[in-house]
C-alpha cells in the first residue's frame, strides 16, 4: 500500500533541502517508512476491528442462532432429552423420551421396535436390568435472516408466549392464507390433499422390522426355484399408531397405512422382473420393476366385496443403477412413492377408506422372472396426524404441528403462530 501523493511531496521537500547532509537523509527516510508502517498496520486494525464487529452483530447474532432441544415433540427428526439402551433380545438401539416420564416406567411398557420384544418379559424371567445413557437434547441451529417466505414443511423456531417466552421448534404444515383440515391422520389445505414429501418422511420414519444382522439379511429370489415370493410381515403392535418414544404413556392405538418398504438390490440377471405389491387396506398398488431399465405402477381399488378395479397406471424408464441400488416404497398420506437411489422416481394418490383393522401383510416381494439378491430389507412407519382439526377461516399466520404428535404441542393446541413470530429456520448442528 502506497502513501498519497501529497505526503510523498511533502516529505521529499523535507528530506531533500540542501543544507541537509547525507546522514540526515538517510535517517529521514528511515523515520518516513517507520511512520507510513506503522500507519498502514493502525488502518488494518481499526478495519479488523470493525470487520469483527459486523461479524458478531450481524453474522452471529443476527443470522445463526445455537440452541439444544429441550423437548420431545419433533422425535425422531430432532432428539430431545432421551434414554438409550440397546435391546437385549436384538441389540436394536432403543431411544426413549426423558423429558416426559421415567426410565422405570419406559421399561414396564417398553416394546423393541424392530424385534416386537416386551421388556417387562425379559426383566421378569431374571435378566439384568440394563442401564441406559442419558443424552441431552440435540445441538441445533436457527439460520435467522437468510429466509422470509417460509416453506411448507420447513422446521422453524418462533416465539410462541412472547419475546421472552422461550423459542418453541415445530414444522410449517399450513401457510398464511390457507384454509387447513387434518382428516384421517391426512393434511388437506384448500381442499387439496399435502401429502408429505420423501425427504420429511425420511427424516420421520421409525423402524417396524430390520434384519438383525448382516450374515441373515440377504435375500435370494429365483424364479426358477420355490423362493420366489417374500411377504414382509407385520405382527399386530407393528402396524399400529403406537410410539415407542413414549411407551409410559397411555397410548391410543389405531391401525395405521402410513408404511414405507425399504431394501438394497445387491446384483440381479438382466432382464429380472421384481414385482411389488403394497397394500393399503382399501386396494393395493403393483410395482413391476424390469431391471436394470424400466417400471410400471398399477392401482387397484377393492370394493367391500372383495372385487378389484384398475384405476391408474403409470410407466417409466429407471435411472441408471450404478452397483448396489437403493430402493424405497412409501404408502404414507395416500400418496404412492418409488424412490431409487433417494429419488422420487413416480407418484400416485390413492384413494383409501379408513382402516378397521392392522394391514398383516403390507408388502409383498416376487421374482416373476430371472432372479435377484435383496439386503437390508426392512419395514418402516411414519406418524400419522391423529388429531382431527378443521381451519375453516384463512390462516392468519402459520399451522405448525410436530413430528411426534403424541407429546406435541402445537397448533391444535395454541393456534396460529403469527409471521413477526417466527425468527428462523431450524437445521441439525452441521459441526
């Protein structure tokens, strides 16, 4: 950096008149570049200085904004206060809400998840009672100033009980100027159904039946061969409402669609023809899957005598499967999914009457030709909105509901949160 014009003039006139002499130069000039230094060095300061200022008044306080999760209601997106032990039937890792009741009580009405195991029955015939690891909530950031027009489904921390009523964190499910309905565990706005996209549903979805291990999880099918077909199966407690997050509570439970299938192809012949078969209590959807290119999706309607009619289909070419390809069915809100590789491929509503009894056999898996080796196949479920609510007026603000609503508190509960009241969007601590 170079000192101005001006000072370069004035300082030759100083150092450069005759009756100076040849030492004293040299000392001028050592003086003059001591002085522009030390000049150069005070103006970075003060610009360090005020740079480090905008960054802890605007960056820090105005846009990120570290909390903890304190409570329970947007399990398992976000773990508030919780328990964590390991099943001692499965070795299934079990998280239990610590916010809401005790570790003694969790264990009286606890059921694994993935295994369906009791673990009163396993305390009572004399094992050990395990102890668990008590965590604290998960660290999160509120992303402030970076977003106005809130989403639908974003995750936002707002003041719900004034400015120092403490930050409440819960999902946008109803935006400003909409009219909302929870019917059948289902959002509608508008009269048009919402149903949640993959991304949330993947951030929700808990465990109904995992492999246990590696070694017993691969699959064979041939079609050559009398393993042909697989049926995932679901005992009665699996494909109900209920919340192993808070098995203390005295819990409500109703059958529940709100089902996603998940597996790996681990290799197949060319040509194979993977049948899906996804049952929804009312009728059932039919995905023939051509490896490695091509897919159809057939719907069918089950009328209360037990005849089916075809109502949609849809085909398609598949992305191209680079090894191993990740497969997922999602029954959930009536709505359809075949997602490969983490990608919606295609959708279809579904219309379904309300389920009087536990679907046993949800999905179904055959090899109608060649044949193909599946892993990590495995039955998930995502909450359904149990509480029945109708918005019949404009939303004057924004519908939040939580995650987990067994424990949530939310908009069924204290209403509209108004838009001056959400400060920003809520993401897991990316550190």
């Amino acid at each position: 950096m170079t000192a101005p014009p001006m000072a370069k003039l004035d300082a030759h006139d100083a150092c450069s008149a005759p009756i100076r002499q040849a030492g004293s130069q040299g000392r001028c000039h050592s003086s003059q570049r001591i002085g522009l230094t030390f000049s150069l060095y005070a103006r970075n300061a003060v610009f360090f200085v005020i740079l480090m200022l905008m960054i802890d008044t605007w960056l820090v306080s105005g846009i990120v904004y570290p909390i903890r999760v304190a409570g329970p209601s947007m399990m398992p997106s976000l773990d508030g206060p919780r328990f964590e032990i390991a099943c001692p039937q499965c070795g299934y890792p079990l998280c239990w809400c610590a916010a809401t009741q005790s570790f003694a009580n969790c264990l009286e009405r606890a059921r694994c998840p993935n295994c369906g195991t009791r673990l009163a029955r396993l305390m009572t015939s004399g094992n050990q009672q395990p102890q668990p690891n008590v965590r604290a909530g998960n660290p999160v950031v509120i992303l402030k100033g970076l977003w106005r027009a809130w989403k639908r489904w974003d995750t936002v921390a707002f003041y719900n009980a004034g400015e120092h009523g403490g930050l409440t964190v819960k999902r946008i499910v109803g935006l400003p100027g909409e009219r909302t309905e929870i019917r059948d565990g289902v959002l509608w706005a508008d009269g048009r159904l919402q149903p949640r996209p993959w991304e949330v549903q993947r951030s929700m979805c808990v465990p109904v039946n995992l492999p246990r291990n590696r070694e017993d999880s691969v699959i064979h099918l041939d079609a050559a061969s009398s393993l042909s077909q697989w049926e995932v199966e679901a005992t009665h407690n699996t494909v109900t409402t209920y919340c192993h997050f808070h098995p203390a509570l005295d819990q409500y439970e109703k059958p529940t669609r709100n089902l996603i299938l998940r597996f790996s192809l681990e290799r197949f012949s060319p040509g194979t023809r993977l049948h899906i078969r996804s049952r929804f209590g009312s009728g059932h959807v039919e995905a023939t899957l051509t490896l490695p290119s091509e897919f159809s999706v057939v719907c069918f309607d089950e009328s209360p005598d037990g005849t089916s009619t075809k109502r949609e289909q849809i085909s398609g070419k598949l992305p191209p499967l680079i090894g191993e390809g990740e497969f997922a069915v999602s029954l959930v809100d009536q709505h359809f999914l075949l997602i490969v590789n983490d990608r919606v491929i295609t959708q279809m509503f579904y219309a379904a009457r309300p389920l009087a009894k536990p679907i046993q056999r949800p999905f179904e898996v055959i090899v109608e030709r060649g044949s193909v080796a599946i892993h990590n196949l495995g039955l998930w479920k995502v909450s359904c909105y149990d509480d029945e609510h109708r918005w019949a007026d404009p939303l004057p603000g924004y519908y939040v509901l939580g995650d987990d609503p067994h424990v949530s508190l939310d908009s069924r509960h204290f209403g509209i949160v108004a838009p001056d009241r959400v400060i920003g969007r809520v993401i897991k601590w990316p550190f």
